[in-house]
C-alpha cells in the first residue's frame, strides 16, 4: 500500500476526541482504529506489539546491522479535533491542482480558494486531498500514522537500507491535550523520538507554547430589574469588564511568531454567575508567568470594587519543550539533513501551539515535531498535497539510515 492508499483508508475511522467524558481515550472511534492498526503491525511482521487499556499502541522494527545504534522512535495520534465532525469523512483528489479555486461543496457553497487560503499556490501542479465540505480532512493527524507505517514497510522491504531498532507508537486524545498523560516512556524504550503532527512540507519544530487555562468566575445577585437599584450585581457585566482590561492587542488574531496572548475561548454566564475561561499562551517562561500574574491581578481589581465577587484558577497544561532539545540539539541536526538529503527545505520554526513532543520531553523522551504536511487542520478547508505526504515518508526513512549510518 502506498501512503495515499493508507491515509485514505484512515479517515473513515470517526476518531473525534472528546474533553467531557473523561475517559482514556475519550471517545471508541479511537480503540477501533487502534485495533485496526495494531492487526496491520502483526500483519506486517513487527515485534513487541502492544496496545493497552487506555488505547497506546506500541510496536518495534527491529535493527538491522550489527553496529550498536539508537533506538529512535516515531510517534502520531490516533484522534483528529473535535472542532469539526470527522464521521463520514469523504475526501477526493484534486489532480494537479490549477491555482484556482475548488469547489468542495457545490450545494453549500463551500468553496476552498486561494484568496482565503492563499497557501494553496505553493502547491500548482501538485495533487491534493480535499473534503467534501461537511467534515475535516483528519490529516492530523492520520496523515503522520500513514507516513510512519509507509516508512516502516519500505524499511522492511528494502533491507539494505541499515537501521537500529525503530520504535513506533499511536495514542489517543493528543487533541484534547492528554495525548501524552498516560504514555509510558520506559515502556518505549526509545533514545529519543519525533512526532509526525507539523504542519507544511519542511516545518521542524523543537518550541512550543508554554500553556495555562485560567477560569474565572464571577458571582452575582439577581433581584427584579424594575427594583434593583443598589441591590443588583449582575455578573455578565462584571465579566465583560474583565474582558476589556486585558490588552487588546495580545490575542490570537493580532499576534504571530515568538508573541503570545490571552485567548478566550468560552465566555458563560447569567445575572447571577458568569464563567469567563482563558487559554495562555508565551513561549518566554517568564512572560508566561507573567501573564499568569496579571490574570491575578485583574482578579483582585475585580473583587476590590465587587467584594469577593470574583475568584480565578489556574492550571498549568505544559511548557516549551526548547529546553528539553537544547542539551541534545544533535536529534534535530539528525532531522535537518535527512530533509536536505530527500530535497526538502527545512523550516525550523516555533510552533504557536503545543505538541505531545513538548509534554513527552519533560517525561524524559525528547521528542521535536517534524511535518505531516497538512494544512488548514481542524476544519472543512483542510487539505494535505500528496507530494509533502511522500516526502515525509522518505524523511523517516532516511533518519533512519542516518543514525545507523554516524
């Protein structure tokens, strides 16, 4: 099977994560398609399959030269965002994609266009998978499974390409943030390993987000508005309040690159309580704290002309993992050449986001992100070009060899 045939075989698997039900994985669609997989690693010939209760499946290459090499390993996870339904995933090839738009629904009017999405014309001439326009695509990150089991199979099939012991692993709900709560580290074995979860042809990604949620709630006191003059604290402008003293320029749609934001992301409430939740966002750890801080502050600002109307909690969800890879920066030189020698550019960017890498880095496994090559994830508008999903494919492959090889 070829990376395409896999990857569209993957997304008719319903995976969605699911952050409300509190189990491990969070929703079935996920054990299925680990199930699914983990037939095709025995069919395949792997060893040291396992897959547990929580849904973490586990398998091993074995080496294949004498010399004493690392044990490395490639991850991606099974689930794809709940943000959009991935039931009934329905994609189709846009054969060498003209720079035009295409139309993905012509009943709904859902169009992808390279005015909106104007990355599309780095791809002219190549072909691309697309949805119908009723569902995400499922490229994060199906796309990454196919390309490390197409790279295994190749390595398989090719045995005079010499590699060390490979380790591959799939887990659940990475987009829900918990992809890396119950991975075990020991149980892998592996030196040190990549997720394939980037983005575009090239991106190599070794910092992320420090990250915070922060939940603020504000209590009020309903009495009938024809008589509440000095008796009525209604916590939805409370709330609102709150809102306006954050910069306005910190925000998601305002910033890029190294800066970071508040961002809410649910704002809930009536007269009597309004719940406002913030994610945070820095990549300096400082700044980080700091923006924690100021959450704080404008909490007590609240409650010193509302007394004990307001009340905040923070909770940290995980940190840059830059400071994880620098001590070892040979894993990401390791990266950086074997997408020279496949004839790809390499990218080294932050990620405005955050990894299973970042949290798998501090459990002692580090892990930087390298593409899948997908685009617009999360959405209807996604699309991967099949050229980046070959390239990926090769780029293991060759790491593979290279750490054999020095």
């Amino acid at each position: 099977m070829t990376v395409v045939d896999r990857f569209l075989e993957y997304v008719k698997f319903d995976t969605q994560s699911d952050e409300l039900t509190n189990l491990t994985p969070s929703t079935p669609g996920q054990m299925i398609f680990a199930r699914h997989l983990e037939k095709e690693l025995h069919d395949m010939g792997l060893s040291d399959i396992t897959l547990d209760d929580n849904g973490y499946l586990m398998a091993t290459l074995k080496g294949n030269t004498d010399k004493e090499v690392p044990t490395i390993g490639f991850i991606a996870h099974l689930d794809t965002s709940p943000d959009l339904s991935g039931k009934h995933v329905s994609p189709r090839i846009v054969e060498e994609y003209d720079g035009g738009d295409i139309i993905l629904n012509a009943s709904a009017g859902i169009t992808l266009s390279p005015t909106q999405f104007p990355e599309l014309l780095n791809y002219v001439g190549q072909d691309l998978i697309v949805t119908d326009g009723n569902t995400l695509l499922g490229a994060d990150d199906k796309a990454g499974i196919a390309e490390i089991i197409t790279a295994v199979d190749h390595l398989i099939k090719h045995p005079h390409i010499k590699h060390g012991d490979i380790r591959i692993a799939f887990n659940p709900d990475e987009e829900i943030g918990q992809g890396a709560h119950k991975f075990d580290v020991d149980l892998f074995g592996a030196d040190w390993g990549y997720t394939m979860d980037g983005g575009e042809i090239g991106e190599l990604e070794y910092e992320n987000f420090n990250a915070a949620v922060a939940k603020i709630t504000f209590k009020g006191r309903n009495v009938h508005p024809g008589y509440a003059k000095h008796k009525m604290i209604n916590s939805i402008r409370i709330a609102n309040q709150f809102v306006i003293m954050l910069p306005r320029w910190e925000t998601p749609e305002h910033t890029e690159g190294y800066e970071g934001f508040y961002h809410l992301i649910s704002f809930e409430g009536s007269v009597e309580e309004t719940v406002l939740t913030y994610i945070v966002r820095d990549h300096d750890r400082d700044r980080f704290e700091r923006r924690k801080k100021e959450l704080e502050h404008l909490t007590r600002k609240i409650n010193n002309e509302f007394p004990d109307c307001a009340s905040i909690e923070i909770k940290d969800q995980y940190y840059n993992m830059r400071e994880k890879i620098e001590p070892v920066m040979h894993i990401i030189d390791v990266a950086v050449q074997a997408m020279k020698n496949v004839d790809v550019t390499p990218k080294v960017q932050p990620i405005r986001g955050g990894t299973d890498g970042a949290q798998l880095s501090f459990k002692g496994l580090p892990c930087p992100n390298i593409f899948a090559g997908g685009l617009n994830f999360h959405g209807r508008y996604e699309f991967v070009p099949i050229p980046s999903m070959e390239k990926a494919t090769q780029v293991i492959v060759e790491i593979a060899r290279l750490v054999a090889e020095k």
